[in-house]
C-alpha cells in the first residue's frame, strides 16, 4: 500500500506540474510585460485618441527594453500617432534615455507592426518595480475589435529585456482593443438615414470633388474591405434600389475575398 500510496502521489504531482505552468503570463510573475485593455470611440465624424498603457514588472535593473508589438493583424483597424511618458517610469528623461519608436504599415492609414526600443545611453537604467512604462497614442479609422499581440521577428530583434549582465525574454501579456461601432456604415451625410445623398457622398469622394475627406472613411467603407472605391458605391446602389437589398457590412466585419485576379482589392492569391 505505501508503494502504491507513493506512485499515486506521484502520478497527482506529474497532473499539477502544467497547471502551475499555465499561470506563466500571470501579472504577479516578475519579468513581465503587460498591454492594458483600452476602449476607443468614433464619434459622429470624428476618431477620438485613446491610450494603450504598456507597463513592465521587473525585480533586477533592466538596460535595455526591446518591445515589437503588432497591433493590427487585419490592415487599417487603427492609426498610430504618439507615444506619451507623462505619469509613467519613464516620465524621468535620464531614464532608459535612448528612445526608438519606429511603426510600420502599408499606407497612411494602415498600421501593421510597432516597435519600441529603450536603452541606457548615459543615463540610468529602470529600476526594479511594477506598473506603466509609456501609453500609446491611437486614432481609430474602423469600429470592432482588435488584439495587441508581440511580433515574433522585428528589425530590432524580439522582445527582450536586458540587464547589465544577461538579455532574456520576458512573459507577456497581450492586450485588446474594443473600438465603439456608434457610427451607421453607408451614412456618409452622418445624418442618421442612408439614401441617395450618401451616395453622392461617396462618388463626389472616389472623384476627388467638394473637398470629402477619406482620410477616415468609416461611414463609406460599406462592403468594409478597407477600401472606399467604386464598389463600395455599387454596393450601395443596389441596397438603395434593388428589390431585395444586400446587407451593408456590421461594423468591424470583412467583405468575402476573391480568388480569381490579384491585382483587385478583396483578393487572396
């Protein structure tokens, strides 16, 4: 029996062994790097920024911070525009005083990849302790919902924290972004009805004409493929006109892709 007894007190231990494992992103674990929740707003015919806080929990002196952060896995759902030190461990200047922010994207809009990178130069490294190191600055350019992961491979190298006598990676925590759909897709006018004047809307916009900005296209983006183009004002045609009218795009959703000819939006090749 006491064979027995040990052998089952084994097999139980070999079973808890992966749930302590599991906890490994938990926030109490030092060495780890955390991306806050944020909620972002587009509000009538306005983006509102809204803040990411980043924060860091570290027991030794850490020299370098290397953060490659990819922020829009889809293309387009946000815009990145300053990274703030205001109440954080970096609000002191000598602190990790080399500073990077690089961010990468396929247009103006689009935001794929960020990267952080902070140094001691002649400066001071970042004491051991827990909380936010910087806030991230966003414009929304679509409502949904987004995650804040880490980029696997960057320019600068992969999330790394270094001492003065060892580099490692850290846990991470990855955080999301829920961005308020309180806007109606096709409303272009933003006067609460879809009709024809929305239509002109997006012709006179495709053409270039009166001066309608693009820039954040929220409301014409109907078949939500993070274009606005003439098929978005077909699309729109036919749910004005047509007996039966297809559905606009729910905010935050995609449009089905196309497989036939790659130099087309909505293609997959």
């Amino acid at each position: 029996m006491c064979t027995l007894g040990k052998f089952l007190t084994f097999i139980i231990a070999l079973l808890i062994l992966p749930l302590n494992t599991s906890f490994s992103q938990d926030t109490g674990i030092p060495d780890t790097l955390r991306i806050e929740n944020a909620v972002g707003d587009i509000d009538g015919e306005y983006s509102v920024p809204f803040a990411v806080p980043v924060s860091v929990y570290n027991d030794n002196d850490l020299t370098s911070i290397i953060i490659p952060l990819i922020v829009d896995g889809y293309s387009g759902w946000i815009r990145f525009d300053s990274v703030s030190y205001i109440g954080s461990r970096l609000s002191d200047a000598m602190i990790l005083e080399s500073r990077e922010v690089s961010s990468f994207g396929t247009d103006l809009r689009t935001v794929d990849s960020l990267i952080l990178k902070f140094e001691t130069g002649s400066g001071n490294a970042l004491p051991a302790g827990d909380g936010k190191i910087c806030e991230l600055w966003f414009r929304p350019n679509y409502g949904g919902d987004l995650l804040i992961d880490s980029l696997p491979v960057s320019p600068d190298g992969n999330l790394t924290f270094a001492t003065t006598s060892e580099s490692f990676t850290p846990q991470f925590l990855s955080g999301s972004v829920e961005i308020e759909c309180d806007y109606m897709v096709g409303d272009t006018r933003d006067d609460g009805a879809i009709n024809v004047s929305d239509l002109l809307g997006i012709y006179k916009g495709y053409l270039g004409c009166f001066g309608f900005d693009f820039t954040d296209p929220w409301h014409a983006d109907v078949n939500c493929d993070r274009y606005t183009d003439l098929r978005d004002a077909i699309l729109l045609v036919d749910h004005i006109y047509a007996d039966f009218p297809p559905p606009l795009c729910d905010c935050g959703s995609y449009s089905e892709a196309l497989y036939d000819d790659p130099n087309v939006p909505d293609t997959v090749w």
